[in-house]
C-alpha cells in the first residue's frame, strides 16, 4: 500500500472515531439532562446570548468558580461550550475541586445535532 493511500486511511478512521465518540459524548449528556442534571453552558455570555440549550445557566468559564463555589459537589452537572474545549477544561477544574456527576457534553451544535 502506498504510504499516502495508509496515511489517508488512517487520517479518516480517526475522523470517524472522533465523529462516533463526539456522538456519544452529546447523548450520554442528553440521557442526564433527562434525569435532572444541571445544564451549564460555559461560553461567554455574548456566545450564550446568540443562542443557548433550553434550561441552560450559563457560567463562562473564566468566572465558573465564582459560580459554583456554594453548589452541592454531589449535583448532576453537564458541560457544554462551543467544541468541547472549554467544557473539558471545566470539566478538568471541577473534577479537581471534588465534584463527582460531571459530564462534558461536548459543543452545543453537537448536543443539538443529537437531540
């Protein structure tokens, strides 16, 4: 096999696994949001003003410990932003603060696209 014809093969079975896992990520959140958890939206509010998940708060990032810092660390918490990134650096911080039910659930298209 010819190393371009691997390297593309290669290149779109990542694509594919971070397309199916991108997928997953939005309908586990869903399957969450179903069951009560607390929706946080973590773009600036600009980001969140332009459009925004139904029931969504919207604590940006930058300010989520001022946020919730008197949350109970037990609360079902689902994460999303604008690609993931974001919501994963929050689920990073979160997890380090001793918060256990959280979820990064990806980017808000991507939620809306699963739903």
């Amino acid at each position: 096999m010819r190393p371009f014809t691997l390297a593309l093969m290669l290149m779109c079975t990542g694509l594919l696994h971070s397309v199916a896992q991108a997928s997953e990520r939005a309908e586990q959140g869903w399957q969450l949001i179903e069951q009560g958890a607390m929706i946080v939206d973590v773009r600036t509010p600009q980001e969140f003003a332009d459009g925004h998940l139904d029931n969504a708060i919207n604590y940006p990032l930058s300010e989520l410990d001022t946020y919730l810092a008197n949350v109970d660390k037990d609360v079902h918490i689902v994460l999303y932003c604008r690609s993931g990134n974001r919501s994963g650096q929050a689920y990073q911080y979160l997890q380090s603060q001793g918060f256990t039910n959280i979820h990064n659930a990806g980017g808000l298209v991507e939620m809306q696209q699963v739903k």
